[in-house]
C-alpha cells in the first residue's frame, strides 16, 4: 500500500531536504519534487531562482548570509533528456559525468562514487541525488550516508525504477526527523502516492503539508514524456531581496 506523502510530511517536523520522483496517475507525465528546510537563521535565508534548464538556491538577503557551505548550489540541472535533483553541489558531479559520457549506462553511480556526505559535524548530512528518464519516465534515487554515524565510513545505497507504476513514486529525504545530532533517513525510499497531474496543485498540496516554521522551498517539476517538455513550479516562503 502506497504511503500519503502529505501525512508523511505533516507528521514529521524535520525531514530536512527532500527527494520526490515518480508518474501520474495516467502514466503520461513524470512528477519530480524537491523541497529545502532550515532550523537556523542561515538555513532559511534562501530562495530557489530559476536558472537554464533547472534552479539554484540563492541568498534571499544577501546581507545576512553568513555560510553559504552547503547551502548554496544547483538543486536541479538538465542533461540531454535526463532531469537531475540533488540537495548539493554534486548536481554537477553528475551532470560532468553524463557529460563526458563515462561509463555509459552508470554514470550516476560513478559520478556518486566520487562523493561522501557533507561535512557538517555532528550530522554528517546524507546526499540524496535523483535521476530521471524524460522518455521513459524510469529513474534512480540515490542516498550516500555515514554509517551509523560514524564519519570513519560512508556507505552508498542506489535504488532503480526503471519501469515506475502509474500513480506511484518514491521519496527519499535527508533525516528521518528532527533531533540533535539529526538522524539520518534510514532504508529504502517510501513508495508513496503520486495522485496530481498539474505541477501547480501538486506543489501546493505539498508546501501545505511542509512544517510551517521549518519550511523554505518547494520545486515541482512536470515532465510529458511523450516530448519531453517541462513545467516547472517553485515556492519560496522568503522573499528575495533586490539590488
């Protein structure tokens, strides 16, 4: 049985970053979600912008920026017919694989081979990375994690759903939920239900279900895999500060 996705998110108060892939109930669109939440003031001064192909995170003010490690990055770049979602900087490390078209076939994987997870002691944040087929609307979801906590060892998990059932997709977040240090999310992703085909209310049932005091940002993305065309939606709770 399929999991509500916004009861997931409406009972946990701190996933943290968020992965969501999977085909609309018709089977004609791929559906690819991806939100950032923040606990400190750093965090959550940040926006999406849209950039060619995909979105950045940027400082909502400037000013007030006072890390951009780990903060500032392309969520989301377009390769080919391949959609990349990611919760850091190794977006690029993928989309540079698919590239210089190495190892045709696994690039995301050996592309992920070359990362660990961030460095942010004493979560030692996992990367969560997605890949999606804007023809076949098959994709891969990816989660590097310490293990156990431990910054010692770094363990790789990637998951393969290269024929997605229609109304079905899977979900991956960064923690399991809040807590100090903060867990990391643990096992396979959850088989959800993916029950919109308009980008617009899909992304709004999910910014809804999103903790208000946590909550940053939310990109949607709508792919016809019968062209390949996009439509992309973002919500920012700041408001960016011009000039």
């Amino acid at each position: 049985m399929n999991t509500s996705l916004y009861e997931y998110l409406a009972g946990n108060g701190y996933p943290g970053r968020g992965i969501c892939i999977g085909k609309t109930p018709d089977g004609k669109k791929s559906m690819i979600a991806y939100f950032i939440m923040g606990r400190s003031a750093n965090s959550r001064n940040r926006v999406f912008d849209c950039i060619e192909g995909g979105i950045r995170t940027k400082a909502a003010d400037p000013s007030k920026m006072t890390d951009a490690h780990l903060i500032i990055y392309n969520p989301v770049l377009t390769f080919s017919e391949t959609t990349i979602v990611t919760n850091g900087d190794q977006t690029n490390t993928i989309y540079d694989f698919l590239a210089a078209n190495r190892n045709p076939g696994c690039s995301f994987e050996a592309a992920l081979a070359t990362r660990t997870f961030e460095d942010d002691r004493p979560n030692w944040t996992p990367r969560i990375s997605g890949v999606v087929d804007m023809r076949s609307g098959g994709y891969k979801i990816s989660i590097l994690k310490s293990c156990g906590g431990n910054e010692n060892s770094v363990v790789r998990f990637t998951f393969d759903y290269p024929e997605p059932l229609a109304g079905e997709g899977h979900f991956i977040s960064t923690y399991k939920c809040n807590g100090n240090p903060i867990p990391s999310f643990e096992g396979e992703p959850l088989r959800v239900a993916v029950d919109e085909a308009n980008p617009n209310e899909w992304a709004g049932r999910l910014w809804d279900a999103l903790n208000e005091d946590n909550k940053v940002s939310l990109f949607v993305r709508a792919v016809d895999l019968s062209t390949g065309s996009c439509e992309d939606v973002i919500i920012n709770k700041y408001k960016a500060v011009e000039g």
